[in-house]
C-alpha cells in the first residue's frame, strides 16, 4: 500500500501481503517487517537493499515517557525501608517487594513474594548479597495488577546495576532500588520501563514522600524470605539456607509503635538465627576435606500459618506478630 502523502519525493510502500506486487516507481521505499528498503527499477535490473538513511522528508520523533503512575504512600515507603534495613542488618541481603494498584479501591499495595536471596561469604566470613530471586504472586485479588517492585542494594549505592538492566529489560513498569538501607535517610534510585527502554525518574515523581522507616515489620513478611548464605572450601561449593523467621519468646516489644506487636526480636540479635550448615562453612573454620562428596541444598521449612490465619500478604502493612526495628 502506498503512502498517500504529495510531500513524499520518494514514495514509501507499505508491505502488508507478502505477495504485493514490485511497484513501477524508478525508485521508491518499501516498509517490512524486516525494516525499512531502498528499491529500484532500472533498465539493467531491479533490486531491494536495505535503506541506510531514512527519507529526509519525514519529521523528526523524539523518544519520551510522560508518567501518570500512582504515587506510593509515604507510609508504604516507610515500611518497606524498614523490612530492607530488617534483613540487611541480620543477614546482609537483599530483598524484593512488588507494588501493585488496586483499580476498584484507587490505592496501592505492597506485595511480598516468596523469594531466595543469596549472600556469598568469604574465607574470612565477609558476607556480599549478590542477588535476590522471586516468582510473582499466582493469583491477584480481582482488579489488581502489578505496577513495578522495589529492591534493595543493602549498604550498596542506590543504582541499576547491570544484573538489575537485564532482569528487568522486559518487565514494563517502575523500578525502584533503596540503597544505604542503615542510613537515614537512604537512597532512592528510580527508573520506568517501557518496551525494553530505560528511563530515569524523579523519585519525587512517584513517592508521595518519606521521613524514618516503620518501627516494626510484619512478621508474615520475614516468613517469606530465604536467604542462601553460598561459600567455598576446597573447591566445593558450600550452601546454606536460613530461616529468617523470628525465634519464639523472651522477645522485647516494639518501640515507638500504636499497635500491638508479638513475637518481637531486636533487628540486632543475630544470634538467635536458625541454620545448618555443611561441614567447612563455618567462619573461621578450614573445614574438612569434601573431595568427592556431593553437595546439596539444605531448606529449612518455614512455619505455616496458624490455623484461621489469613494466609493473604498482599496490602497488609500492620499485623500481630511484628519484627522491631532499631537503630
């Protein structure tokens, strides 16, 4: 089909049936599937090569993101600075929210996924997050959808690293990293992505704002993390999974908080975490000879939840059983 448009010197075609006939045009424009081709009828033969410069006639585009996002709640901002510091503090990882619009109601929800981060550690016992991995939620309450996730960096500088540009190059939407999770306030990188293009945003232009992270974290949330601590001794690869759930009793309750806060731990009792490790994975051990041993995983099953509970963790932001956060 021909483009009807006089200001066109060289006529451009429209290929839409792979059997459209050649035009008679001298010289003309073919627009495919494959891109777009130069074509010519000349006395001694005719040919289609594809076009190095696009006809001079067409005006210029520019590329551009106009945004109309939700804003997410200051609040929401807070309580997932406050699960980020949570599980860097304890375990230095990452870990991963999705936000999600509920479209009846006008609001916006933090999701948690099940998700695996893992924490690669030294010969001398250092801990580096490297990563965190989730699946998105099975089923949505009717008339949500998920609109972008936040990650965190942990004591990292608040940016898209390049692991973070190709997991997200096909998921459309806003991509938000918290970075400097122990400082107050941290930082906040955004970006949106739209058809595999990258652009930078304001955070100003999707956060509603942000003063100091929750005191407390929803203990369900914690539930859904596991983190895999991976070192080598020997040659072999060691992993260990830990349970990032609460340990049971002598806790303190929370701080500076309205709601009533159960099973509470201080962010900074690491000692209480529940984990096996394989021979050699201990800080400061040599470990022991594991030549010719297969390694295996080690999961540790997560306690499900109380019978009645409601085992939705989408939108709740203030539940019994509470993790407190200090400083």
């Amino acid at each position: 089909m021909k483009h009807p448009d006089p200001n066109l010197v060289t006529p451009i075609y429209v290929k839409t049936d792979p059997d459209t006939p050649q035009p008679e045009e001298d010289v003309y424009y073919v627009l495919s599937a494959e891109g777009l081709f130069l074509c010519r009828n000349h006395p001694f033969f005719s040919s289609s090569v594809p076009a190095r410069d696009w006809p001079g006639e067409l005006a210029p585009q520019d590329t551009f993101l106009r945004l109309d996002y939700p804003k997410v709640p200051q609040r929401l901002m807070e309580l997932a600075v406050a699960f980020f510091a949570w599980i860097g503090k304890k375990y230095d990882a990452e870990a991963a929210l999705l936000l999600a619009w509920d479209e009846q109601a006008k609001e916006v929800h933090l999701i948690v996924p099940e998700q695996l981060t893992t924490v690669f550690r030294n010969y001398w016992g250092d801990r580096y997050p490297t990563g965190v991995r989730y699946d998105a939620p099975p089923k949505l309450p009717e008339g949500w959808i998920i609109f972008g996730d936040l990650h965190s960096h942990v004591d990292g500088a608040a940016y898209a690293s390049w692991v973070d540009k190709n997991d997200e190059t096909y998921r459309a939407g806003l991509h938000i990293v918290v970075g400097r999770v122990h400082q107050e306030p941290p930082e906040f990188h955004v970006e949106a992505i739209v058809d595999g293009a990258r652009f930078t945003v304001k955070p100003e232009l999707v956060l509603e704002g942000y003063q100091r992270r929750a005191a407390t974290v929803p203990q369900r949330w914690l539930e859904m993390v596991k983190v895999e601590l991976v070192c080598y001794r020997h040659g072999r690869k060691c992993v260990t999974v830990l349970n990032t759930s609460a340990p049971d009793g002598g806790a303190p309750q929370a701080e500076d908080d309205g709601e009533d806060a159960e099973d509470v731990t201080s962010a900074a009792e690491t000692h209480h975490d529940e984990e096996r490790r394989r021979p050699g994975c201990d800080e400061g051990d040599d470990g022991h000879d594991t030549s010719g041993t297969e390694v295996k995983k080690i999961v540790l099953q997560l306690p499900a939840p109380k019978e009645g509970q409601d085992d939705s963790i989408v939108g709740q932001e203030a539940m019994n059983g509470q993790v407190a956060i200090k400083d």
